[in-house]
C-alpha cells in the first residue's frame, strides 16, 4: 500500500475514533506533501496506471503502477497477456506542490516489469511469466476540481494533526503514452502535524 493511500486511512480512522490512533513519540512540527493520481490511458484503453508522490521528512519520491491486459477467445482457449510495471521510492527532483493551483511533478524512472501470459481450458490454467527491466519519464499535472477541505485532530500524545485537500483532475505522460484528463481520479493533500506546547 502506498504511503499516500496509507495516509488517507489514518487520518479516516482519526476522525472516527481517535481514541485508537497509535501511541507514537511527538517530534518537531512537520509539514508532509502527497498527491495521488490514477489514469486510464488516452492512446490504449487496455491501459491504466496509478501515480503517487511523497514528500515527506523534506525528502520526494515517487510509487508509479503501470498495467495493460489483453484478453481474447480462441477456438480452443481464453487467452490473456498482461504487462506490469512498478517502480517505488524513485527519487523526485521535480515537484511543485499548490493547494490552490496546479500540482506538478517529473521523474525519471526505472521500473521492473512483469509479462504475464495465461491460457484457460476448462477451468485450467496454465501461465508463463517472463522479468526484465526499464526506464522511462513520467510527468503528471493536478487541477483542483474543488475548494480545498480541512481537517483536524488531536492524538492521545496532545500532537495536533492538520489536514488539508482538493479534489483534481490529472494529465500525464509515461511508458509512451499520455494520459488524463477524461477518466482520471486526482488527490492533493498536505498533512501539518503540531506538537503540544
């Protein structure tokens, strides 16, 4: 799971129930950076893939999933082709982060890729998978499709946690394609934690 998504559950559960947020040791107020994206692509609709950018502790990286499927029946068999590529904690340079305008980010990337080849027969299934690696630059644009949301709470160590978020379409290039903004979900968030006085 990715820190991003990780994030949204914690602060969920706070807000239900704060009295079972985890006992950790407060530290200096930090302010951390996320936004999510997730795309079908515009050139190949067998085509998707899921963005999410972190800076945290002062530090950028970025998760990027990228997967294509390819199904098809044959006179003897479903016959499906799968391609995954993943690549985690890659590192940003480039990362502008607005709550009010537009988010961007640019990376470079190297990924591990999956090819995933499977035959059905009578409820049968036989797969190959083949590994190999990449590299490519994604690129993506947030636009706030909303007014920014607030959210706040205290946890039982008196350590106040402000969040704040919108809504946005995203745009964005990667692996060859282009993707966005039809059919594209985004977040961008900021997450302040204050130690008690």
């Amino acid at each position: 799971m990715s820190r991003f998504r990780t994030a949204l559950i914690v602060a969920a559960a706070a807000l239900g129930a704060s009295a079972v947020l985890p006992v950790t040791p407060a530290s200096a107020d930090t302010v951390d950076k996320f936004a999510h994206a997730m795309f079908n692509s515009n050139d190949d609709d067998t085509v998707s893939m899921t963005i999410d950018v972190a800076k945290v502790d002062g530090v950028t990286t970025i998760d990027v999933d990228w997967q294509q499927s390819r199904c098809a029946l044959t006179e003897t068999a479903y016959v499906c082709d799968s391609v995954y590529r993943m690549a985690y904690d890659a590192p940003v340079r480039n990362f502008s982060f607005s709550l009010t305008g537009e988010t961007r980010v640019r990376a470079d990337v190297t990924y591990r890729e999956l090819r995933r080849h499977c035959t059905y027969v009578d409820e049968q299934e036989d797969c190959t998978e083949q590994e190999a690696a990449g590299s490519t630059t994604v690129e993506v644009t947030w636009t706030p499709t909303s007014e920014p949301t607030r959210e706040v709470w205290t946890d039982e160590q008196g350590v106040r946690h402000v969040s704040k978020r919108i809504d946005a379409s995203a745009t964005g290039s990667g692996f060859g394609l282009t993707y966005g903004p039809a059919g594209s979900y985004g977040v961008v968030s900021r997450s302040r934690t204050i130690d008690p006085a």
